[in-house]
C-alpha cells in the first residue's frame, strides 16, 4: 500500500469529538415558528405527564394495574421527549448547533430505550384491558401486582440492553470527515450514513428490533381490542357499549398515531438524501404524541378527574 493511499485513508478517517445537527438550518422561518410550539407543547407533556404519576400515586384508589401502567407511559413519556427537545430547543435559537460524541451516544441510547419500551408498554396495556373486560372476574387474580412489575420491569430492561446494543455497535463505525448529521437529534439511521465503512451488522440488529418491537406488539395491540370490541358487543347496556367504544377509540387513537409514524419512519424504503417531511413526522410521533398521551388515556377518566380533586383539595386543606 502507498504513502499516499494511508494518508487518505488517515484522512477520511478522523476522530470525531462532535457532530453538528442539521435539524431545520436550511429552513430559518419554521425554526422561528417551531421554537415557541416545541416549547409549549413539552411543558405541557411534563406538567399533564408529571400530574398523572402524581395523582396515581397519592391516591389508594388508583393503586390498580391499569394506572400503573398508566404511570410508566407517563413516565416514558416525560423521559423519551427529555431526551432531545431540551437540546432541540437551544439549536432552534442558536447558529452552533453541534453536540459531542459521548452526548450524541448518549442521547441516541436513551431515545432508543425509551421509545422501544413505549412500544412494549402499549401492547401490554391492550393486555390489561383485555383481561379487564373479557376475564373480569379473574382480572385480578391474572394481572397481579407481580405480574405487573414483572411485565413493566422486563420491558425496560430488555430495551435498555437492545438500545446500548444498538449505540455501542452504531457509535464503534468509523466515521469519514463529514460531521454534518442530516436530523434534528443524533437518530441512528442519519448518524450511520456518516459511516464510512460497512454499516450492515447494525443495519441488521435495527431491522431485527423493528420487527420485534413494531409489527408484532401491534399484531398483539389489534387481535386483544379485537377481542374486547367482540365482548362489548355483547353488553346489553347501549351506555355500557358506548362508554366501552369511547375508551378503546381513545387508546387505539394513540397506538395508530405512535405505530403509524414510526412504522414510517423506520421501515419505508432507505433514500440517499434526507427530506424535511422525515423530520416533520419524527416531531409529530416524539412530541405531539406524549402531550396527548395524559389527555387521552387519563385525563378524560372520571376517576382520575376525582383523584385529582382530592389530591388538590388534601394539598391545600394541609396548608
């Protein structure tokens, strides 16, 4: 091999300590427009998701494996958009929009664990509402509170394990002189094109974890609401039935809007350039989702309306 050739290759190969996010550089009026939106609706997603783990928590009669479900989405919720809109936020006001190697790993790691544990969270609360509705009698006997750490333990970790797996495999590549990342966060599939060596193994572990965590819980999601629509039918209350069909509209709602997009996102056909209608939709999935997660499943409930009010009046009855 040549001096020359090992020159270039020193070259085209150097050590990477940040990257720069493209985001929405190139478009400086919808920065100016996403910035105050952003804004609100993540203070919205902390405060809704914070009041539901809050309230789930203080009152004993939501101590039920379908709040405590509940209070995992929540808390999901408020960790998976804490992960990026924060550091969005800044770049939507400041020219320097760069990040470090290890915050890019880092950010990129927790993304991934905590958007693959939504996935497995929303497929086990079809779960609960199956047994709920369709084996009332043994619900609780079948969901016991062991079974619920269990399921909701088990779903973190095995994520977080996937997720560190995936950062590790991703963030090991040698990366060419381009430090230019065409996203808004360092999101794994536009930080690999910046690979300049074979990208296929972590392509494949990606590719394996889709499969797993997008057609299969949601094939789970729809055979369970399948089944309660199926039991509901056979309500002979028409109050019964509607106020049952408003539920599971409600929940299904959120699985389509957070499925549907990421499906889009991750399994459409790879192109070569990235286009801002990608970016659109991630904004769509990461951050409207999580703001309306509270208000759906939770905070059209009666009973959590009324914890709520206890919990408001107990606090300033104390005071």
């Amino acid at each position: 091999m040549s001096p020359e050739h090992c020159n270039m290759e020193l070259v085209n190969r150097t050590e990477i300590f940040e990257f720069f996010l493209k985001g929405f550089s190139g478009y400086p009026a919808l920065e100016h427009l996403l910035f105050p939106l952003c804004s609100a609706m993540y203070l919205v997603t902390l405060l809704g998701n914070t009041a539901i783990v809050a309230v789930s928590v203080l009152d004993v009669h939501l101590h039920t494996p379908m709040y405590f479900f509940l209070g995992n989405l929540s808390i999901l919720d408020i960790c998976y958009t804490s992960t990026f809109v924060p550091l969005m936020l800044v770049h939507l006001l400041s020219a320097q929009k760069t990040i470090s190697f290890v915050g890019c790993a880092i950010q990129m790691c927790l993304s991934l664990a905590t958007g693959s544990t939504e996935c497995l969270l929303l497929a086990i609360m079809a779960y609960d509402r199956y047994l709920a509705i369709c084996r009332p009698l043994r619900y609780l006997v079948l969901m016991s509170h062991r079974l619920c750490l269990l399921l909701a333990g088990a779903a973190w970790v095995l994520c977080l394990v996937k997720s560190v797996t995936e950062t590790v495999i991703a963030m090991r590549l040698p990366f060419c002189g381009h430090r230019m990342v065409s996203h808004f966060t360092c999101e794994i599939l536009a930080v690999l094109k910046l690979a300049c060596s074979d990208t296929s193994v972590s392509e494949v572990f990606l590719l394996v974890g889709a499969i797993l965590l997008l057609p299969i819980p949601l094939a789970f999601i729809c055979l369970s609401y399948t089944l309660i629509l199926a039991t509901i039918l056979r309500v002979p209350s028409a109050a019964g039935r509607r106020k049952a069909f408003s539920t599971c509209s409600a929940h299904l709602a959120v699985v389509m809007l957070f499925y549907g997009t990421v499906i889009f996102m991750y399994m459409k056909p790879k192109s070569k350039e990235a286009h801002i209608s990608d970016e659109v939709f991630t904004v769509l999935y990461a951050v409207v989702t999580p703001m309306l997660n509270p208000v759906i499943y939770s905070l059209r409930n009666k009973e959590v309306k009324e914890a709520a009010r206890k919990v408001w009046c107990r606090s300033w009855t104390s005071k």
